[in-house]
C-alpha cells in the first residue's frame, strides 16, 4: 500500500493535473538541442553561490524521482492488474457468447424439429384425408344405390364425432380445468381430471368407431339380404319339402317359443313366408301389376331402415345417460368383482336377451300378416286343412290397426322397435369399449391393483381365457343375430298400412324408365338395318356370316362360357330376371293389352322410329318372329329375340355408337339436349307408356347425374 501523499500524486498524474511548484532560487535555463523523437527537456542550472544551500534540494528531487519512478511502477501494475481484470472479462464476456450461440443453436434446432413435425403432421393429415375422401368415393361406388343412404348417415355420424372430439379438447385446455382438478382431487393430483377427460374421449372414440363399423357390416349384410330376396322373388313354392307343413303347424302350437330360441328358421319356411307376403302385398296394394318387383321395393326398404339405425336421435342418447346413472349408482355400492358381474349382466340383457325378444316380436308380425296366404298355398299344396298361426280362426291374428302390432304402435307405429334394435347395436359398441379399455388390460396385469377385480387379475391363465370368451360371447350372438332382425324388420314395417309410398312410388317409376329404355334399344336396334341383320344372324346360327368381327365372336364366347359356369339357382335367377325385364318391353309394345303383338302392329312401330327405306330386314324379322304365321307375335317367340339383343348389345364393341343412336331417337330437333318435352312424346305418345309430366321430371333427375 503506498502512503497517502504518494496515492494523492499518483492520482493526479494519472488523471493529467499539474504538480504544485515550491519556492525556489531562479534557474537559468537553456533549451538543448531536441533530439528526434524525443520532447523537449530543460536544464535548471544554479550559481555558484546558491550550490550548498541547493544540496538538500537536490535530494529532495532525487527522492521525488525516486517517488514518481515507485508511483509509474504502481500505476503500471494497476494498469496491468485492469488489464488483467478486462482481459479475463473479455474472455468470461467470449465464453458467454460461445454459450448463448451454443443455446441459439439449441432454439434453431428445437425450432426446426418442430417446424418439421408440423409438415409431417398436416402432411399426414393430408394424405389421411386424401385416403379417406379417395375411400369414400370407391364405397359408394361399390355399393348399391339402396344402401347409398347408410352411407350418408354414417358420414354424418362422423361429422358429430369430429366435433365432439374437438368440443373435449377446447374444454379440457382451458388452464381452470387444473384448478378444478385439484380443488376436487388435491393438490397432488392436479392433472387427475385431464387423465380421466383423455379416457372417456378414448372410450367414446372407440365407441362410435365400434358403431360404424357395425354400419359397415350391416352395409355388406344388406347387399346379401337383398341377393337373397332376389333369390327368393324368383323361387317356386311348388318345389318346397313337404316337411315344411310339419314346421307351420309346430310353429302353430307354440309361436313365440319357436321365434324366440330358434336362431334361424329353415331356408324353406323363409321362402314361404316371402311368397305369401309378397302376393298379400301385391293384391292390397298393386292389383294391376302382378309381376312387380317385391325385392327392388324391400331393398330400398332396407337401405333406409339400416341408415335410420346409423343416426343417433336424442332419445337415444337420453337412455343411455339414464343407463350411465343407474350404472354409476350401482357400482358405487358394490366391489369390484361384483361390478364386472352386473358389467356382464349389462352386456347380456342389452345384447342377445333383447335381440331374442325383439326378433320374435317381428317375426310374429310377419307371420300373421301372411297368415292366410299360407294357409292357402299349402292347402293347395297338401289337399287339406292346416293350422297356421295368425290365420284366420286361429289364435288371436293381427291387430285391425296394423301398426298396433308393434310396441308402443298406437303413438309410434314402428318407431320404438326400431329405437330398441339401435339400442342393441349401441349398447355392444359400448360394452366392448369398456371390457376393451377396463377389463382386458387387468385380465393381463403383472400386479393386482385395489381398482381391480381379483378374480380377474389373480385366477389362472385358463381361467382368464374362458372368462374373457365369456365376455366378449354377447356381441358375436348379436352378429349372428342381426342379419335376420333386419330382414324381418323390413318387411313387417313396409307392409299393410305402413307401406312406403314414396319407395314404392320411386321403384315403379324406375321400373318404368328401365323399361322404355329398353324399347327405345329394340326400336334403335330396328331402326339400324346392320344391327338388326348382325342380330337376327346371331339368333339364327350364322354368325360366322356377314361382317361379324372376330372380337364379336370372342366376347359372345366368354360372355357363353359365364353363363355356363353359373349354378342352377343362378341360371334360374337368370332366366326369370330376364322373363320379367323382357314383358315390361313386350307391354309397350302391346298397346291393346291383348297378350300378343299384331304384325301390322310392330311393323307400324318400326317404321315410325326406323331410319331406313329398306324394309326387307324388317319382313325377315317379323316373318322370324312369327313362327307359325298367324299374323301375331307370342311373347315367348319376343322374349327369344329380346334375349338374343341383349346378348348382342353386351358384346358389341361400339356400345357409344348404340348409344348415340338411342339419342337421337328421342332428341327430335338434334338440338343436342332433350327436353322434358320431347322425352314426354316419346314415352306417352311414341311408346304409349302412361306417365305423367312429375314421373318424366323425375327420369330426367335420376338419370341428370
């Protein structure tokens, strides 16, 4: 430490201040030469006379020397000591940079990472939703029109999730819902009802997953039914066991318990029951067209039933809130392994208990709305008397008020059935979900927890295993079940009193476009000379003759060998479809109803439609058809060409060109569109189809895609 005079001095020389100056003698001074780079000194120089007195004066300036050299020393170590101080606080300062560039670097990466999960999420979004709009459109293109309305519900259903999933994620984002947590489970569980909200989202999610799905396979179930009444509206009676007479009588003497723990009744008395349906249905409601289409109707019956069962109404959902309480209450008072007992019970009477009822239920409905009909084909088949439930004079019958029949049908006709048997498909989604996300998870535990059963997570392996075939028993019953309840659904709910009059209504008008459409190609075809003549040589054997391509030729072979390769029951399905498809044409023709076209008549036809002067192509034809010359055209020997143009149209390459020939047979003024107008002539006038002008606007809709 310097003395505090010499600190004094030393702060002044650093800061620039001059010394203070003391009394002394005069100096003579001189200035010496300068030398380069060095400043100017001057020299004090004394007289003789003052040198002694000087001596002390002069060591005084030897000892300020002294001083000021200790003073340059201590101010160069001070200034080395800062430097020091700076040097190491410009290299802490550097290490501190390198560190915040290091955690600069740190933020760009995380910034980056995350950056790059984001385009890989919406990336995948993207592509999920590409999938799922790419998906969508290949089912509805696979499916048949009568299940499109499933579809759409289901869709619908889809757009309810969506938003109620993003509904649960707004509420339980919101910084309150922590608080709430604790202030209901403790500080330590903060997060507790964020854990529980993310589970019964999980639970509901796999809920309405499991649901649609089973919209999916009721989809692929309602194209099968719909193959299968197809089937039947093609199938004799007359070729029925007789020990069929046995089973209606059994049913007879005790109806409900044969409904309600047979799984399936035997093919035939199914058969049966249809045949008598369809001809109840036919004679109350379309006494003029005794050759309708029963299965087109039921089947668009069907489409619109199942997707009624895909919608969820608010009733719905009120009943399973009450389930949800009573559950609640409940558990609440039992333990755990008594609580997956009463879970099973649950599952059991929601599952197969009320599919059971429920089918027994519709099948008695059914069976005595056919009732007489029944009895009186089999009397006609067994020559006497038989016992059939719901006859007349047998049992009690069917209510005078169809619609009594059902469940609560005096307020909702068919309505609260319907509401049951979506009960059943709901209530299996969510017993699944619960014993997928709840029981299955302790069956395979390391450990047995005190929210556990015990005989579930302590009993063996094989006892586990059995238990869980146990459980998951009631959806598979239901599966098995439900293709029969729809069918038998359908049927009882579109009948009698409650007939859909619009389906109804839409299924003959189609029946009727088909048809015209299908006169419009024989007119085509007779208006064509070439086509006419590549035809009739077909029918007639000659097809190797004239101009028939080899393609031609191939593709009739293959179209042979299909036709071959089917079954019996297929070819017999076959054969009738055509047989009716065909008399809808042969009506058309046959203006007078008489039951045969006159000669004059169809070569009246063909000349009014026909583009060509040469009618020798027409007297071949007319003379082929008319085998016996009578002058009248049979329709056996019309429906023999009829299947003969259908063979060739599906052969030919140039199906366009057909195509554009029907156009221009109803497009008049070659205005290149057709007008409500000209499409009416032809049908009415032209065709002598009777339809009113909504019937030709409704064509119109259905074919103006």
């Amino acid at each position: 430490r310097l003395h505090p005079r010499a600190e004094d001095t030393r702060s002044k020389l650093l800061s620039g201040q001059a010394l203070p100056q003391r009394p002394r003698a005069e100096l003579a001074t001189r200035q010496l030469p300068r030398q380069a780079g060095l400043p100017s000194r001057r020299v004090r120089t004394r007289s003789r006379g003052t040198m002694k007195s000087t001596t002390t004066a002069r060591l005084r300036a030897r000892r300020a020397q002294a001083a000021g050299a200790a003073l340059a020393l201590a101010s160069a170590l001070y200034a080395f000591r800062g430097g020091a101080r700076q040097a190491m606080k410009f290299t802490r300062f550097a290490e501190a940079e390198d560190e915040d560039e290091e955690d600069e670097d740190e933020v760009d990466k995380d910034i980056r990472l995350k950056l790059e999960g984001v385009v890989i999420i919406v990336s995948g979004m993207i592509l999920l939703s590409i999938g799922f709009e790419q998906g969508r459109e290949v089912l509805f293109h696979r499916t048949s029109e009568s299940m499109r309305p499933i579809l759409t519900s289901m869709f619908s259903e889809l757009t309810t999730l969506g938003f109620i999933s993003v509904t649960l994620f707004v509420i339980f984002t919101i910084p309150w819902m922590e608080t709430l947590s604790e202030s209901i489970y403790g500080e330590e569980e903060g997060s507790e009802l964020d854990e529980l909200s993310e589970t019964v989202h999980m639970v509901l999610f796999l809920v309405m997953v499991l649901f649609l799905a089973q919209a999916i396979g009721l989809v692929a179930l309602g194209n099968s039914i719909q193959k299968q009444w197809r089937l039947w509206e093609t199938s004799s009676i007359n070729k029925l066991p007789r020990s069929i007479v046995g089973y209606v009588e059994d049913i007879s003497r005790r109806p409900f318990a044969v409904n309600l723990f047979t799984h399936r009744l035997p093919v035939p008395y199914r058969i049966l029951v249809y045949k008598a349906t369809r001809d109840t249905f036919v004679r109350n409601h379309l006494a003029k067209t005794p050759d309708f289409d029963f299965s087109a109707y039921l089947s668009a019956c069907l489409g619109h039933t199942i997707a009624e069962i895909v919608e969820i109404p608010m009733n719905t959902w009120l009943f399973f809130e009450l389930l949800l309480i009573l559950c609640w209450v409940a558990f609440f008072n039992l333990t755990q392994d008594w609580g997956l007992v009463m879970w099973l019970v649950i599952g059991y009477f929601t599952g197969p208990i009320l599919a059971a009822v429920l089918h027994a239920k519709i099948r008695g409905i059914v069976q005595m709305h056919c009732a007489n009909d029944i009895r009186e084909i089999l009397k006609a088949k067994d020559k006497k008397q038989i016992a059939v439930y719901g006859a007349t004079g047998h049992h009690h019958g069917l209510e005078e008020n169809y619609h009594l029949n059902f469940w609560c049908g005096s307020s909702t006709k068919s309505a609260f059935t319907l509401d049951m048997i979506r009960v059943v498909c709901l209530a299996q989604a969510i017993y699944v979900a619960v014993a997928v996300t709840t029981y299955v998870p302790q069956a395979f535990a390391a450990s047995c927890g005190p929210a556990m059963a015990e005989f579930l997570c302590l009993d063996p392996l094989w006892v586990k295993c059995t238990f869980l075939v146990i459980m998951f028993l009631p959806p598979i019953i239901v599966i098995t079940k439900m293709p029969r309840i729809l069918e038998d659904f359908t049927v009882a709910s579109n009948i009698d009193t409650m007939v859909h009059h619009r389906i109804l209504s839409n299924v003959q008008r189609r029946s009727k476009t088909v048809a015209a459409f299908e006169a419009l190609k024989v007119v085509q075809c007779l208006s064509d000379t070439a086509t006419l003549r590549a035809v009739l040589a077909g029918e007639m054997g000659e097809g190797s003759a004239g101009n028939v391509s080899k393609e031609f030729k191939e593709r009739m072979a293959e179209r042979n060998r299909k036709l071959a390769q089917l079954s019996a029951s297929g070819r017999k399905q076959l054969e009738a479809r055509q047989k009716r498809h065909w008399h809808h044409v042969f009506e058309i023709f046959d203006d007078d109803n008489s039951g045969f076209i006159t000669t004059d008549e169809f070569r009246e036809l063909v000349q009014k439609f026909g583009q060509t002067n040469d009618t020798s192509v027409i007297e071949i034809l007319i003379k082929h058809l008319d085998e016996d010359g009578s002058g009248q055209i049979e329709f056996n020997e019309f429906l023999e060409f009829g299947i003969a143009l259908e063979a060739f149209t599906e052969s030919m390459a140039d199906k366009e060109e057909m195509k554009a020939g029907m156009y221009r047979l109803v497009d008049k003024d070659d205005s290149g569109t057709i007008t409500l107008a000209e499409l009416f002539k032809l049908l009415n006038e032209d065709l002598g189809i009777h339809v009113s002008m909504d019937d030709v606007y409704n064509i119109v809709a259905d074919l103006d895609e």
